[in-house]
C-alpha cells in the first residue's frame, strides 16, 4: 500500500521549468530561418540563438538588395528575423515580398511599435534589445501555427 502512495505521490510531482522550457523550444528544431541584419555582431548573436535552438539557418542578409533576394528566392522559409534599418535603408520592401510570400516573419528594432508603417504593424515586433527567452517565445507564436506560447 506504502509504494502505491509513492508512485502516485511521484506522478503528481510538477514538471521542472527547465523540462518544459526544452520541450517548448523543441518545436523550433529544423525551421529554416533568414536572417535580415545589418550589424555583424546581433547577426552573429542571432545565429547562435537559433542554432542552439535547432533552427537551419537559411541565410545572413546585411544589405537590402541581398534580403530582397533570399526573401524572394529561397524555396522554403520558415520565418524571417527582420531588423528595419539595414545600414539606413528601411526593410520594409523585404517585409512586402514576405506578406506577398506568405512567409511569417519578426520585427526587430530599436524603436517602439508606433514607429512601425501601418501596414506591418500587426506583424510580429521584438524590441532590441532582447534575449533567447523573449526570441523563442516570438518564434513559437509566429511561425508554428497555431501555438500560444
């Protein structure tokens, strides 16, 4: 009787915080991800933030032109990390072909929501800074459907 109390007391037990951090982020494991930013350094970030998470990084665009290509030409995109100003040119063309796409993809800039055209303002915004956290959270409610994270 003593040993049914404590499977049942085991079973009971809550699962860990890191346990279901792993397992929210396992849904992200092979999305193809473009990655659209100017400074080498948050690129650089970026791409170990996905790379830990599991995601095939696609591509790196810095320039306009380059994320206008990958966004047009890539086969399969998952989702699209998209910085605004790239070297003082805005993405939002980038942000066009992507609505046209279909693709999902996330804002991330330095500047609050307002500043965002009307016609991406509905679209997925990460104010910079940011850390994995609020990236995987982003993630999952923008590119697996359905999710709410």
């Amino acid at each position: 009787m003593a040993a049914m109390k404590d499977t049942k007391h085991t079973n009971e037990e809550q699962v860990p915080p890191v346990s279901i951090e792993l397992d929210r982020e396992a849904r992200l494991i092979d999305l193809r991800i473009l990655i659209v930013e100017d400074m080498g350094l948050i690129a650089h970030e970026l791409r170990q933030m996905l790379e830990k998470m599991g995601c095939e990084i696609v591509g790196v665009a810095s320039r306009l032109r380059e994320a206008e290509k990958f966004a047009r030409e890539t086969e399969r995109l998952d989702g699209v990390l998209l910085d605004l100003n790239l070297s003082g040119e805005n993405s939002y063309p980038v942000a066009e072909i992507l609505h046209a796409r279909g693709v999902p993809f996330i804002i991330m800039s330095g500047y609050d929501t307002s500043n965002i055209r009307a016609d991406c303002s509905d679209d997925a915004h990460l104010q910079k800074p940011f850390n994995h956290d609020d990236l995987a959270s982003m993630m999952l409610r923008t590119f697996i459907s359905g999710d709410a994270a």
